[in-house]
C-alpha cells in the first residue's frame, strides 16, 4: 500500500498534513505488529500480505 502525498508550496497546510500522517500512523498501529520483514497481514484475508509506504512529494 503506497500512501502518496503531494505538496506544492503555498497549496497545502502543515497542519492538515500533520493531521494525515497522524491518521496514517493510527491505522497501521491498528494493523497489529508487523511480520518479521516488515510486511503485514489483514485477518480476514490471511493470503494477502502487504507493505505500507509513505512517500512525500514536492511538486
């Protein structure tokens, strides 16, 4: 799951952002602990193993 944010100077609030990531970070905790090489699992759906990845772009 790739989790992208762009940012273009003057178009965006810091807060907002800081408010996202927070968002962000509650839902991967709600996840539960990650497999040994960083991958996670859904219970109801336990063939499907992921990645999360928060990546920030300035356009």
């Amino acid at each position: 799951m790739l989790v992208l944010t762009l940012k273009k100077e003057g178009c965006y609030s810091e807060k907002k952002v800081e408010a996202s990531l927070q968002d962000l970070k509650n839902f991967v905790t709600s996840l539960g602990t990650p497999l040994e090489d960083g991958q996670y699992n859904l219970p109801v759906y336990p063939n499907i193993d992921f990645y999360v990845e928060h990546v920030e772009v300035e356009v």
